[in-house]
C-alpha cells in the first residue's frame, strides 16, 4: 500500500480541513478527491486512498466532519450516532470542503480535466451532487443513499441532481439481499440518462447496500472505478 499523511488547510471560515492524501510512487495520471463514509475517515478509506494512489493517481480525502472535530465515529457506536453526525452537514460547507481538495491538487499541477471524484456510502451521494454543481473530468457512486429521500437536512436528494451532471459518471450499487431492487434505482438511471455526459448504473444483485462485504463484487467494482477514471481522466 502507498504511504499516506494527514496535512492541515485553514478555511476562510476560520476552521482547519484536514486532508488525508496518497501520491503515486511514480508520475502522476491526475487526482482523485475520495469522499468518506457515515463513519468518516475510517481505516477502509485510508486503505482507498493508498490503493487509488497505488494506481497511479494523487488522492486527497477531504475531513467532512471537522468542523465538530471529527475524524471517524467509533464503531461501537449506534446508527442513530452516526446520522445525527451527517444530519450536522450543509452542502454550502461540504462544497467548500470538496472545493479545497481540488484546490490541493491543482496546487500540485493537475489539471481540472484530470481531476476526478469518487464517494462511498455517503460520500457517493456527495460525489453525485459535486458532479452536478463543480466541472471536473469524472465521477463515480460507490452505494451512496438519498436517492429519493435526502441523507441529510443539508443535502437535497439525488434525484433532484442527477439530470445535471457536467461530467461523465458511473454509479455502482447493490440490490437487496432478499431481492428486488435498490429504493429509486430506477429513477435514478432514467434521471442520469437524461444528463449531457456519459453515464453507466451498474447493480450487484443480492448483495445488500455493502456489497463490499461480497469479495468478487468488492473487486470487479474497484476494477469498473479504476477504468472509469482510467478511460475519462486523460
């Protein structure tokens, strides 16, 4: 795994971003902004942000919960814990947040049309709505929720969003165990199609909202990331 640091960005807001970053070992193909999950900055993200730098792409995972001194919310605590973390988020302050990291990179000579964005879990709802609203070469949905309903008082639902994409983007997610499909899915992909860029939903049936738990599916979607931004981010 490549090496990973933690570096400090004050905001005009006076709070302090914190940045977890990965470089490539050789040159760099361009950067990818990583948006965390529920729980944060947890070791899985760092795990990432390594592997995406592993593959050749300069990676910064922006701290979206700092301004309550947050990193990562432990494990044993509850759900409920976990949303009243994300129920505190504004999308005005996550986009700043997201907008320092691409800052961070075009610092360190990436281009805008080498920049890409990817998110899991809450972080692939994030990631959708910066596609809608920032330019920037790619995106990718990695089992993101609000679909049809918002993740947050402070984030509007995707569907509300996903007609105005300004990128190419990919969205990988898993259906219900006990089968049927993802809430919205559906909606989801005519909304996507109806956007200006290229777009793909691919679904892994049975295999609930984290399918990474399911380890051919955790790889094929990591491979179908790696050629999303690979095809895109030239």
């Amino acid at each position: 795994m490549t090496e990973i640091r933690t570096e400090t960005v004050p905001l005009l807001d006076g709070s302090r971003l914190r940045l977890t970053v990965a470089e490539p070992d050789g040159s760099v193909r361009g950067g990818i902004v990583v948006l965390h999950e529920a729980r944060g900055v947890t070791e899985s993200v760092r795990n990432l942000v390594s592997g995406i730098a592993g593959d050749g792409w300069l990676a910064v995972a922006p701290h979206l919960y700092h301004r309550d001194g947050a990193d990562e919310i432990d494990a044993a605590h509850s759900d409920e814990r976990v949303q009243e973390q994300v129920d505190k988020l504004d999308r005005e302050e996550v986009m700043a947040d997201t907008d320092t990291a691409f800052g961070w990179l075009a610092e360190h000579d990436v281009q805008a049309d080498r920049m890409g964005v990817v998110g899991f879990d809450l972080g692939g709802s994030v990631a959708l709505l910066v596609a809608a609203r920032r330019t920037l070469g790619a995106a990718v949905t990695v089992g993101g929720g609000g679909v049809t309903t918002p993740t947050s008082d402070g984030l509007p639902e995707l569907l509300d969003a996903a007609s105005s994409l300004t990128c190419p983007w990919l969205g990988i997610y898993g259906t219900p165990a006990e089968g049927g499909e993802h809430p919205g899915i559906g909606q989801l992909r005519d909304a996507t199609d109806s956007a200006r860029v290229a777009t793909d939903l691919v679904t892994f049936p049975l295999t609930g909202h984290r399918f990474d738990a399911d380890p051919d599916a955790a790889a094929e979607a990591w491979q179908r990331m790696l050629n999303w931004f690979g095809s895109h981010l030239r």
